[in-house]
C-alpha cells in the first residue's frame, strides 16, 4: 500500500478531530470561505483554485464571474488564460525530443537553427546552446514593447513567430553567465519543435501531452477564441472595468488557456515522477538548472528547464511555474515530498499572493519540518568574497539604469555570521549549507552562492540572477553623484521662478529666463514621460498601446528626446556664463545645474532612454 501524502493526514485529522498539540489543522470548507473572503477584499472577479494528491483531487472550487456583465459565472468549463505555464509545456516537448535523440538540449544554436540570425559576440568560446533558452541564460532582452501585445485577432505561425522577437536577440553577456527571463526565447523553442516534427508546435504539444494526460478542454490560442474563455478586468479608481483581451505576439511564449480539471492532471504527471509520458529521469533533468553560474557550486534552487523552485519562506518549497498574460495571473506548482500540487488562476489584474499563500500553508500544515542542515562558516574561502556586489542582470534592457541603480549588496562578517545588506540597509543573515552556499535566514532552501565569472572575477550568483563584485566607494560615489544631480536640477526649478522677477525688471534676458527654466521643465516632462511608461507596465495589458504611434507614445519620444536636447542646451551654457549671473554663488550654482543636466543627459543616451520610440523598438 503507498504511504499517503502528508495532506491526507491533515485532512483525516480535521474530519476525525485527532487531538492536536496547536489549533486544529484548517478543513477544506474554512479554505474554500477563506478564499472567498481574500477574493472579494482584492476585488478578484473570477478565480479558480484546485489542489490534488498523487491518485485524485482533493479540492477544486471556483470562485466569482468568468464573465461579470452576463453574471456567467466560474465553473468547471472555464478556461483562464496560463500565460507563461506555456512554458512548461513546451519544455516538456523539447525533453520528449530528446529522449527520441531527435535533439539535445546541449546542442549549439546555430546548428540547429541556421536560419535564424542572432548576436552572440562570445560564441566562439560560450556558444548558444538550447539549454541556455531553457533556462534563461541566453542574454537576450526581453520582448520589446512593442511586440508583447497587440489588439489584432491574428495569430503569428510557424517561422515568423520567431522572427517577431529578432529585435532581442542580442547577447548581453556570455550564454550561461547570468539568468535574465526573456520571452523570445521559448519563442524560439516553439519553432524548433515545428522544424523538428513537421508540425505546429501546438498540435505536437496537444498530441505528445495534453491528449495522453486526457486535458481535453486546454487549447494554445494567442488571443480570445472560446465561449467558455474568461472576460479580463481591472481594479482601480475604486471600481472594477472590463478591459480588451489582447493578442499575445508568440504562442509558445504564453498562449495557453486551460481550467482547474486539466491542470491537475497535468500537475499529477509530476507527482508520479512523470508517468505515463516521461520517465523519472527526464522529470529530474527538468527541475535541475544546468547552466547559470552558481550551479557549479550545487545550487539548485533557481529555473531550470521551464521550471523553477518558489515558496522559500515557507515550510515547504514547490517547483513548477507562473503566468501572466493580460490581467490574468496564474500559478501551477507541485511538491513530490508532500505529494501534492496546486493551481490557481484568477481574470482581474492581482497576482493572488495571499490566496497562494494560504493554499501552501494548508498543504503542508501537518507535515513534519524540514531537516535543514547547517555547516560551519568557512571564514578563509569566503573572505576574498566579502564586499560590495553590483547587480547586472537586467531583464529588459530599457530598465537597466535602473535596477543598476537600485540594486546593490555589502556582503560581511557579523559576529561569526555572513551578512548581506541591501542599499536600503536591510540586513539579511545567510547560513552556509555547502562550501560557498548558502540560504537565507527563514528560507527552506539554498539560494546564494559564491563564484567565479569566466574572467576570474567574483561573483554572487541568487539562483542565477548576477552580482559582481565591485568597488563599493565607486558605488555609492556615482549612485550619489546621479541623485545630487537630479535634486540640483529640481531645486533648480524655485530658482528659475526668481528669475522671472528679474526679467520683468530688466536685470535678466528672456533668453537667459528660458534656459533656466530648461533643467526644470525637460525633467518634468521626462518624469510624467515615464509615469505614462510605468503605468502601462503596471497595468500589463495597456502595454499593446506601445505598438502605434499615438499621443502617449509620442509623449514618450517628444519628452526623452526633449531630455537629451536640454542637456545639449545646459552642456553649452554651462561654458558660456555671460550675463547669467552677477553673483560669484549665482554662476556656480548654474553652472552646476547646467553641467549636471548635460550629464544626465549624455547617462541617460548612454542607457537607450533618450528618445524612446516604442513603435519601432
């Protein structure tokens, strides 16, 4: 008889009231009303949650509206869209490749794809491999803006739908450095199963998978097809609005849609070690991470391929994988040790955290804790270690001023014990678990280790996303610089209105009253340029806005561009001081508010976020 899964226990002691040294283990009726309560306080239309073990479902519920003007609810037919869950899917069809020895996942890029173009400076010595679009190491840029979404009801097939996303496809780094999430490369993926087998990459998918595992209702749709198809909405402005459901541009990427009953089965081909498709081998290949750095150390904690380990902080870790795709946040994630997994999938743009959580917790509430071994801190190999790391793996390139800026750490020694501080000051204890790994305090896994890059350098590798050592006074010196700039341009603006009164008095030129007021309004402009940008990344689905050239687009261009012309402008008059200021305090004050904007500017240029054309990225 197989020992049961750890959740039966929990739910036999709930129904049969075993004493319990603490409160009683939560039943399925307080989860489901549970849910429901977090549903309605975070204004979450229509969700679906289910949990099952190994053999059979244990709780699948929905919840709310699929469709909230025609009050249709959620139920058992429903399909919500799984966004970037696609990409397990198509991960699985690699590995099924594979095990034919049609492909391997080590095989070089161009190789096997020589069709296709792409950039890699270092492909003579790190040359791009599959497991690389795997795994997110390949570093490609994620899609650009203007080829996420897209209104138009058409579906890119075949060759194109790779083609679509060649803008990105540029090394940033040697393949296999660092771990940067790009959606092109599943892309890519999706079209070397087409060349592979001679068939759409859904119609293998649906063949080699979802038909053996009996997922009858899941289907690969770009956009909105079905009648049974979740409508989208968001929450703001203190009411709830049905928005369009966009056109996502690669279907390998993101375009599946699926209900509660498929997911499990799919979840359950996990649990039993991916029988009746896969071998255990094949499901163990796929949890493993091969190729960022860290991995060489022992880590095992980041993605691997087309599945990554979450929940650290719980009692319980779980492998699997997320999506989202216009407003619709998902979540497929499994635990063989407890013999369960769970997936969640709600219409309304929240990403269901609380809910998540809650479900994790009741999985694995009557489970012993974990065993979590501890070894001594090595303090003579981690000392040539200890400093300041730089992080340096941007996942869209048009944001990586500012994760430079933001992201940073100061590895020490505290009392016997390693330390990492954030720039924000937050101190976070790590206890070594292997020689140089280490986890974080709280967490259930390892997730931090100590390397090398290919040039010898040190590295920090957080499950695979990239900290490289680096000078901490030069760190904090150009971090510093950057804000005193833009506080000196700010603080500029009260002074440009005192110049109004000295122009109306005849003791300034017009001319000299505009370029003062230049630092000030170029970087208001810029600002509420990038509030507009922000907003659209915020609410996801509005990002298909960046597609044509319209007034908030244009926005966009005529404000960064306006940007980089005013530190032109400012880099001239700074040089050029006559009749600006009779004051010794005056002309240095301007001088230095000019010469701080030209180098705003000229950083800015340097970083691609000085006219920014969304339309033709």
């Amino acid at each position: 008889m197989k020992k049961l899964p750890w959740l039966f226990w929990a739910l036999f002691s709930a129904l049969w009231g075993y004493a319990q040294p603490s409160k009683p283990p939560m039943t399925l009726g307080e989860l489901r009303d549970k849910i429901e309560k977090i549903r309605q306080a975070e204004h979450i239309v229509g969700l679906m949650v289910g949990i099952t073990t190994r053999d059979s479902v244990l709780f699948a519920a929905n919840f709310g509206y699929a469709d909230l003007e025609n009050q249709r609810k959620v139920d058992s037919q429903t399909l919500f869209r799984m966004g970037s869950n696609t990409k397990m899917l198509v991960a699985l069809g690699i590995l099924k490749l594979q095990a034919e020895s049609k492909i391997h996942i080590y095989n070089k890029l161009s190789q096997v794809l020589p069709e296709l173009k792409f950039k890699n400076d270092w492909e003579d010595k790190h040359p791009l491999r599959l497991v690389h679009l795997l795994e997110h190491t390949s570093g490609f840029d994620d899609i650009k803006l203007n080829r996420m979404y897209s209104l138009k009801k058409r579906e890119i097939t075949g060759k194109a739908a790779m083609l679509y996303h060649q803008p990105s496809m540029i090394c940033r780094w040697p393949p296999g450095e660092r771990h940067a999430y790009s959606n092109p490369n599943y892309a890519i993926l999706g079209y070397l199963i087409e060349k592979t087998t001679k068939k759409p990459y859904d119609q293998y998918l649906t063949e080699a998978i979802l038909q053996p595992l009996g997922m009858k209702q899941t289907n690969f749709n770009t956009f909105s097809r079905m009648p049974n198809d979740v409508k989208e909405y968001v929450f703001r402005h203190g009411k709830t609005e049905l928005v369009p459901s966009v056109t996502v541009g690669s279907g390998a990427t993101g375009a599946m849609w699926s209900n509660t009953d498929d997911l499990l089965k799919l979840l359950r081909m996990y649990l039993r070690n991916g029988q009746p498709i896969f071998d255990a081998k094949t499901i163990a290949e796929m949890e493993t991470p091969n190729s960022w750095l860290g991995v060489k150390e022992g880590l095992r904690s980041g993605y691997a391929l087309g599945n990554y380990y979450s929940h650290f902080y719980n009692k319980y870790g779980f492998r699997g994988h997320d999506g989202l795709l216009g407003t619709c946040y998902s979540k497929c994630m499994y635990n063989r040790e407890l013999g369960v997994g769970f997936v969640i999938a709600s219409n309304s743009n929240n990403p269901n955290i609380k809910i998540e959580e809650l479900v994790a917790a009741f999985v694995a509430q009557n489970a012993p804790p974990q065993k979590l071994s501890n070894q001594p801190l090595d303090r003579k190999a981690i000392e040539p270690y200890l400093g300041f790391y730089q992080f340096d793996s941007p996942r869209n390139e048009i944001a990586r001023l500012m994760d430079l800026f933001r992201n940073g750490l100061k590895v020490y020694v505290e009392n016997d014990t390693l330390v990492f501080k954030n720039l924000e000051g937050q101190k976070t204890k790590l206890f070594q678990t292997a020689p140089m790994v280490f986890r974080r305090e709280g967490m259930n896994a390892a997730t931090i280790a100590f390397t090398k890059n290919a040039d010898g350098k040190n590295v920090l590798s957080m499950s695979g996303v990239y900290f490289e050592q680096s000078s901490y006074a030069w760190g904090l010196v150009w971090r510093s610089l950057l804000g005193l700039m833009l506080v000196l341009v700010l603080v500029s603006g009260i002074a440009a209105m005192g110049s109004l009164l000295g122009a109306v008095r005849r003791k300034l030129t017009w001319r000299v009253v505009f370029v003062r007021f230049t630092p000030i309004v170029s970087t208001a402009f810029f600002g509420y340029a990038f509030t507009k940008l922000f907003e659209k990344q915020q609410f996801s689905y509005l990002i298909y806005q960046f597609n044509d050239i319209n007034a908030e687009t244009l926005l966009i261009f005529v404000a960064t561009t306006f940007f980089g012309l005013a530190g032109v402008i400012c880099g001239y008059f700074a040089f050029n001081m006559t009749k600006q200021a009779n004051h010794i305090w005056g002309k240095w004050f301007w001088r230095l508010t000019y010469v701080s904007m030209a180098v705003l500017a000229i950083v800015f240029f340097k970083y691609g976020i000085i006219g920014i054309r969304t339309w033709a990225m």
